[in-house]
C-alpha cells in the first residue's frame, strides 16, 4: 500500500514495515523469523532506523532485539521491555522507555504516541515467563502522510473512540484473528469507534486457532470502511 511518501509492507500477523521516500524505515512487531507467513527474503531485514514493539509476547516482540543490534535500530517500547532489551546487549540509548499516553519523536519526522490495549504482555525466556509490562498500541503520525494507528493485540474497548478523536488516525491495522484478540465482528465496532475510512487486517491465518477472515470484517463492517486486504510481502499499490 503507498500513500503520501510512505510504503507500507505486511510481513504477516501483525508485523509491518514503513518505508518513507527518503528510505527511512520503521518496523511494527516485527515477528519475522518464526513466523510462516513472512516470505524468506523478509526474514533479515537490511534497513531497519526504528522499532516500535507493542508487547512483551514472542509473536510481536519477535527479532526485535536481533534486527536492533544488526541494523543499529532504535527501539521504542514499554520501560520493562526495554530492560529487557538492554539484557540481550543493547545499548542504553538505543532503547527509547515509554508508558501509556506517551508521545516520542521517531526516524523520519514520524510523532508516535503509545495507546492503550486489552491484552496481556509476558515474555517468555529460559527462566520462564518475565514481566513484560501493559501490552498497547501505536499511533504513528507520519509529517505530510496519514495517520495509522496498530492496535497491536486488543479487544475491542470503549476509549477506541478517544483515540479516534484524539488522533484522528486514517488507517487502523486491526486484529481480526479471534482467541487470543478481537474478532472481525468486534474489529468492526472497533472501526466505527475510530471513525477510520481504512481497516488493514492483521493477526490472522497465521495459525488455524487464528480464524477470522477479511471476508468476515467486510460482512461485519457493511460498507461503512473499505477493508484493506494486503498480499504479504508485497507493497499493494
């Protein structure tokens, strides 16, 4: 998908890139190794400047901490995930800590505010499961482009509404999955309460627990948002 300057890229589940014309490049939840649906030749990114990770849970914190140290990208998160991150040998100003309600400056001119989320956020490890602080979302306002809020893994909730008035956000990347998030019926109130024109769907297909499909979010959603279904890998035009 490419609007305004920016390439947008799924790599599956609910990794994407972010390219901008100047070849600034942002990773959400970049589960990109373990994961089937990320084609081999995405699997080592070569440009990496930012990381946003949305939780502590292996399918989204993912390579984070490996495609950080390889391409110098500086990592944007949850404080307890970054003392995390600096374990595994990242620098202390690589990591950028945040809370809930918090806005940073990113690569690119990009303004990004980590949002609320319904979910959990353990990240496992040899010693078991350590805390990986609140799980949340993002809000990216790219300079001159459109604002895309990734809800990283969530239910939906009522304050989807003050995010929308809030940021206004023209694209939402919305779990559709079921089980372990929101199902399309919910992703689609989901919508309505962020006033969105365009729903990515994401976190879906991955594995067979994750059953709800785009089909379901255009049934559910009834024409009141175009449901951008992406090829994965490919930049839709």
């Amino acid at each position: 998908m490419r609007l305004d300057g920016i390439e947008i890229t799924w790599l599956g589940h609910a990794a994407f890139r972010f390219r901008l014309d100047d070849g600034v490049t942002l990773l959400i939840d970049p589960f990109l190794a373990g994961n089937p649906l990320c084609p081999p030749e995405e699997k080592l990114p070569h440009r990496a400047d930012a990381i946003f990770v949305t939780h502590g849970h292996r399918d989204h914190l993912g390579d984070t901490a490996s495609i950080a140290r390889s391409a110098g990208a500086t990592v944007f998160s949850i404080f307890e995930i970054k003392r995390w991150l600096m374990q595994q040998g990242l620098e202390d100003d690589q990591t950028v800590p945040l809370n809930k309600g918090g806005t940073v400056s990113a690569p690119g001119g990009v303004s990004a505010t980590f949002v609320h989320a319904v979910h959990s956020s353990g990240i496992y490890s040899e010693e078991g499961t350590i805390n990986g602080g609140a799980a949340g979302g993002w809000v990216l306002d790219f300079p001159w482009g459109p604002t895309v809020y990734h809800a990283g893994d969530t239910d939906v909730f009522g304050d989807m509404k003050l995010i929308g008035e809030l940021w206004d956000p023209d694209i939402a990347c919305l779990p559709i999955g079921g089980h372990f998030t929101m199902d399309p019926r919910s992703a689609a109130k989901a919508a309505g309460l962020l006033g969105v024109e365009t729903v990515i769907p994401m976190h879906f297909g991955t594995f067979p627990v994750l059953a709800g499909r785009p089909d379901h979010l255009r049934e559910h959603g009834g024409g009141t948002f175009q449901v951008q279904e992406m090829t994965v890998g490919a930049p839709e035009k």
